[in-house]
C-alpha cells in the first residue's frame, strides 16, 4: 500500500505523457468508451465518478451507471445491468469499451434484499459479470471496494477487507485487470487520520463528529430520519472526496491498463 503525494502525481502525469505517439494529441487518439458499474461510492452525487469523469479527456465517452444501494446481486435483480448490456450492443462506435466494476459495500450483511455470501454469490456474481462483459467484445476491469473513514483509537477501520480479498480473487482467476482502491484508499485515509478525512465527506461534520476527530476517534452518527440519509457520513464523498479518489483510481488504471493513459487529462 502507498501514499498519495507530490511524486505519484508527476509519475503519473509522465505515464499520460509518454503513452502518447510520437507528435500525437490526446486529440488524435482513437475514441474509447469507459462504463462504471457499481454502488453509491461511485455513483454520481455521492461517489468518486464524477470526478473520474471529469479527469479524462473529451475522446472518452465517460458514462457513470453506477446507483447507490445497491449491491453485486441487486443490481441485476433490479434491471440495472440489462441497461449496461443495452449500452454495450453499441461497441462498434469505439475502438474499445472498458467497463470498470466496483461492488462490495452494500453486499456486506444486515443489508436486505442486498447483501450476498461472501464466499459463494459476491464472486460468482462478479464471475458472470467479467464473463458477460466480455462477451460482447468490451472489457472488463474490477475494483476493489473504495475504504470507508471511520477510526477508532488512531485506526482506520477497512471492514471491507475481506469483499476487497474476494474482488482479488475473481480478478486474478479471470485474468482481467485489477484497480486495488482499497489498498490505496486505506493508507491515504490511514495517514490523513479522522480530522482531514472528514473533509471528504458530502456534508460537514455534526459537532460529535469534529469534537472526536482529533482524538483518532469518529463519533457514531446521529439516527437519520426514516426514508433520509444522513448528510455526513463516513462513505460517501463530495466534490473533494471524489476529486482525490478519482485521481487514485485514474493512477491504477494507468497501471493497469497503459493504453488508456492517453485518455487522462494531466
């Protein structure tokens, strides 16, 4: 696991630069397609794609189909994947489609009509998903789940570590390329500590919240109202929390995938 600083930044901006043909633009570049699949932590107003959209430059038709609550079974239960299907008979208008999915959180117990077992649904639900990508000529490319950014006594609590180990798996089995969020995510939140994470958040903290931070601790939230979602939390993102995720992400999938490094704005 690493830290976000200064010298990851310019190595990547030097990975876009000379991924680019000799005297070419990023203009020149053949249109490519990316598709984000996945939960709340990715989804637009509450996830770190918008700003992954954001960071890519105008060739790349940047769709976000990611939809909050929802979970590696729930997405297809509900109808939301045969879109993505839908979206993908339309592969010939790029040179090349890249779906990048993310689930985890909301597969996790005591979520239901959500959640999945962790040893048999959540991979083999990730399996069909790399599988049925793949069949129709685009490709697939998984995510670890991004950390949530609760401590305790100086500790960031990763309770998604074990979906993380399980996305590793099902990558690995189906050789197809792995964005390892979760490792990241965990030592740049790890080493920001609760006061600075907390700024990464939708909404400021309740006044618990910022009173224990400094302590290494994060205060239970308040009981939001039924049918409400608290405005601060400690998983969702705002315009800065999904500004920074989305440059990590970026950074993996420059690793990944060194084609598309053409396609990232510096």
């Amino acid at each position: 696991m690493r830290k976000i600083g200064p010298s990851f930044l310019i190595g990547l901006f030097t990975a876009v630069s000379s991924a680019l043909p000799q005297g070419a633009s990023q203009s020149e570049a053949p249109r490519v397609r990316i598709i984000l699949v996945g939960d709340s932590t990715m989804a637009v107003k509450s996830g770190w794609g918008p700003g992954f959209c954001a960071d890519v430059v105008e060739r790349v038709e940047c769709v976000n189909m990611a939809k909050g609550g929802r979970s590696s079974g729930s997405y297809r239960a509900e109808g939301s994947w045969a879109k993505v299907i839908d979206e993908l008979k339309r592969n010939s208008e790029f040179a090349s489609t890249y779906v990048l999915i993310q689930f985890g959180h909301n597969d996790q117990p005591g979520k239901p009509g959500r959640s999945t077992d962790l040893s048999t649904e959540f991979p083999a639900n990730l399996r069909l998903y790399v599988d049925e990508v793949k069949s129709t000529g685009a490709k697939p490319i998984l995510i670890t789940p991004l950390t949530r950014r609760s401590f305790k006594d100086g500790k960031l609590t990763n309770n998604l570590a074990p979906w993380a180990d399980a996305t590793r798996a099902v990558a690995a089995e189906k050789e197809v390329p792995l964005l390892e969020l979760n490792a990241d995510s965990v030592s740049a939140i790890q080493a920001m500590g609760p006061v600075e994470a907390n700024t990464l958040a939708m909404a400021l903290p309740p006044a618990a919240v910022a009173e224990s931070a400094p302590s290494g601790n994060s205060a239970p939230l308040p009981k939001a109202p039924a049918g409400s979602a608290p405005a601060f939390d400690y998983t969702h993102l705002g315009a800065k929390g999904s500004a920074y995720f989305a440059r990590m992400v970026v950074g993996e999938l420059v690793k990944a995938v060194p084609d598309l490094a053409a396609y990232i704005k510096p």
